[in-house]
C-alpha cells in the first residue's frame, strides 16, 4: 500500500528536531517552485517559528497569485438522496439515525436545478449517500442526463462533478461517459486505526477498497479527480503527508494525480458530538496546513466550502484557496425548501457561511477578486495531465483569465443589479490589460461586447 503509518509517523517524529536552517532551505526551494520531499513537508508541518510561519504564509501567497491570479471558481453542491448504509460516526446520514430519508425524483431534481441556475451557478458537484438499493449508478446517470438535458434562458449547467461513494471500474467507465467532471472523493482519514474506528459499519469500512477507488476511476477514463480529508478526525498533520503520498501514488501510475484538494474541517452534524473527536484543528492550524498544501502541490486547485465562515474563507483566499461554494444547502431538497420557507430538514452538516451567493460573489468581487464561473477545460479536453502541463507551463492563464472575465459579464447581466454591474465592468477594465497575448485580449473584448450588446453568451477559449 502507497500510505504507510509508520514511515508517516517517522517523518513527523524526525522533522521534530529539523535545525532552523534546514526551514529557510526548503522555503527557498517552496518559494522557487522546485518541488518538496516528504521530509521537507513534516519539517514544514512541524515548524513552530513565528517567523518562518510568517514566511510560510507569504510564500503561499506569492503562489496563489502568481499561478491563480486573483481568480475564484464558484460553484454549489446539489444533494440528491441522504439514503446511506454506513454508519460513519462523523455524518448525519448514519445509518443508525433516525429521520425521514428522501431521495428527489426528477421533477425535484430538475427544481434544485432551476433555483441553482437562478443563483447564477453554472457548475454542481452532485452528492449522495451511499446505498446501492435505493441510490444504484443508474439513479446517478439519470440525474446527470436530467441535468445538462436542462436549458435556460441564460444558459445551463455546464459542469457537474460528482462525489459518490467509491465504486467499480465499471460504474466510473459510465460516469466517463455520462460527461463527467470531476470525481470526487474524500479519504476522510489516511490513519487507517482512526478510519476503521469512525466507519464501524457498512461497505465504507473497507479502508483499502475505499484508498484506491482513485486508481478504478483512472482506469475507467476518468482523468480529473478530486481528493481531500476531514480535518478532526486524527492527526492533521499526518493527514496532509497521506494527501501527498496520495498523490504520488497517482502521478507515479497514471501521469497526473489530483486536480483538486478540499479541505473540510469537521463540524456540528445532526447525531454526533464534536467532543468524541479529539484531533479537531484550531484556525492557526488549519491556515498553516493550507498554506503548506500551496506550497506542496503548488499546481493543485484548493477548494473551501461554507463549513467555514466569511472571515477563515477571507484568509485562506490570499493563500491557498482557488475555488468557493455559494449560497450552498447540504440537506437533500434543500433549495426548494429554503425558497419556500427558510433551512428545514436533514442537513449533511451545519454550514458557517449564511449568506446568499450573490452576496458571498458580490464580497468577493469588492475585494479584488474575480469570480469565475468558467468551465472550459471541460468541455475542450483540457484535462488529466493535459491540464496539469498547461498549468506548470504558464499557458494556462492565456484561457483562464479571458474566461473567468467572460463568465463574470455573463453573470452581471443576467443576476447583477446595476451598482454590481458596475463593480464587474470596472474589474474587467482592470483586468483587460492582464491578458498578455495582443490577439486573445480582443477577442476577449469582443466576445464581452456581444455579451452586453445582444444578449449571446457561453463564450469560452
């Protein structure tokens, strides 16, 4: 197996006593982008220094900006069914719990769509629990054809990532071809005594069916995965080293390991208490964990959900964070329900951030950045490695800029009103200059001018 407890538990115990200059060595290389051994991560995790923490952070941040720009990929999870046959102690879905379970027919799912849609959201990640009676792959697929057979006035949803439980070479294959995203899926946990002590029950006990489940999707054609931990389950620190191992393990088999890493923190959940857990990550601690993860895997996407509140999602921004849900539900129906009369029901879990996505893109957008509603790689095959090789060449800012800017004229005249419209056109003012190829940023203009002028969108390089 490529996650080994003891060889992890060696780093940590070694990086211990790493001298102080050893540090300012492995941020040198950090800060050169030259790549980071496991040694030099365990040392990282372990520092203490105020002011190589300072320097962590700074380095992390010259990162982000220097490969994201000031770019923010939006997105919102959509809950199909909360029917689940593990017992994972840490979720509200156990299926020891008692509530009333739902699974949303079509017409519902086709409603949650319409009210995303309405929010101005163009990519989903699609979320279910486990249960192969009542939630099989075929429920799965149908959803997805349901949704992108769904056409707006103001266009549709044009990516759907999916986290599902894991699953067979043969149901990623169908996912691949069902025009798949991203799949998603969290370890949870790396320490393998703590995962099997938090899933006792139930097909997700099976902690190495679960760890390669990557490795059958990658099999099945799906080039694009997207991984992470839950944060308070054991050891942080341990955590982020299995992520990169994790990682290895992919690039070395298949030529490309994550596209993405979330990193949820655990939170209040419906049928559990946080005093059972004992690893729960203080705010230090999980800004410092980002910020090594930049460091680390400086070409990965970060991604943050509304588990955290305005202020953390502010700071991990600027070093580390690339993509943020918005006006989110975790509960199955749960936009519906929200429209109708407030949050009712069975939530996955508790969310920090109240705030309706307009308002979070809104903030966002008087703060500097540029909220993207781009899919593009998606749909023109810029994925796998790929994508990754775009990425570490540079290249793939002469896309990702034009079409973050494209997506927010998009967005500002179909949901904006008039004083966020002018907040966007002055941030796309701004940014016009950024594109350094004289032929992309006219056509970048020209495609916004026929946005703005009659009304034709979905423009994308």
């Amino acid at each position: 197996m490529f996650i080994n407890q003891t060889y992890i538990e060696g780093l940590l115990a070694a990086a211990k006593a790493a001298p102080s200059a050893n540090i300012d060595s492995i941020l040198d290389r950090a800060e050169r982008m030259e790549g980071l051994k496991h040694q030099d991560i365990a040392a990282l995790l372990m520092c203490e220094d105020e002011g190589q923490l300072a320097r962590i952070f700074d380095i992390a941040g010259k990162i982000k900006a220097h490969i994201y720009g000031n770019r923010i990929v939006m997105f919102a999870p959509l809950y199909v069914s909360d029917h689940c046959v593990n017992s994972c102690t840490y979720c509200s879905y156990n299926c020891r719990h008692q509530f009333n379970r739902k699974k949303l027919t079509m017409d519902e799912v086709r409603e949650e769509v319409r009210l995303l849609e309405k929010m101005g959201h163009k990519r989903i990640a699609l979320e279910a629990g486990e249960h192969d009676g009542l939630c099989p792959m075929d429920y799965i697929l149908e959803c997805m054809r349901t949704i992108y057979d769904m056409k707006f006035e103001n266009g549709a949803i044009r990516r759907i990532n999916v986290n599902i439980a894991a699953t067979t070479v043969e149901n990623y294959r169908a996912l691949k071809e069902a025009e798949i995203g991203t799949y998603i899926l969290f370890q949870e946990t790396y320490h393998r005594p703590a995962y099997e002590k938090v899933h006792p029950t139930g097909p997700k006990g099976n902690y190495e069916y679960h760890l390669t489940a990557f490795d059958r999707a990658m099999e099945g054609g799906i080039d694009d995965v997207g991984a992470g931990v839950l944060f308070g389950l054991a050891d942080p620190y341990f955590e982020v080293l299995g992520l990169m191992l994790h990682n290895e393990h992919l690039e070395e088999r298949f030529g490309v390991g994550f596209h993405t890493i979330s990193v949820p923190r655990l939170c209040k959940a419906e049928g559990m208490s946080l005093t059972d857990f004992p690893n729960l990550v203080d705010d230090r601690t999980f800004e410092k964990i980002v910020a090594i993860i930049r460091l680390a895997v400086p070409f990965t996407g970060m991604i943050l959900s509304t588990r955290e509140d305005d202020a953390m999602r502010q700071k991990l921004l600027k070093i580390g964070i690339s993509q943020l849900s918005a006006g989110s539900s975790t509960e199955v129906g749960g936009y519906a329900l929200r429209e109708a009369h407030g949050d009712t029901g069975s939530s996955q879990f508790e969310v920090s951030d109240h705030r309706s996505a307009l308002d979070i893109i809104r903030a966002l957008l008087d703060e500097g950045y540029i909220p993207s509603f781009c899919t593009a790689c998606y749909r023109s095959g810029r994925t796998g490695d790929r994508f990754m090789s775009l990425a570490k060449s540079g290249q793939i800012k002469n896309v990702c800029l034009p079409n973050a800017l494209m997506t927010l004229c998009e967005y500002a005249a179909d949901y904006g009103d008039d004083a966020f419209k002018a907040s966007a056109h002055a941030a796309v003012q701004r940014m016009l200059p950024e594109i350094a190829s004289d032929k992309v940023r006219a056509k970048t203009e020209a495609c916004i001018a026929q946005i703005q002028a009659d009304g034709r969108r979905d423009f994308y390089l």
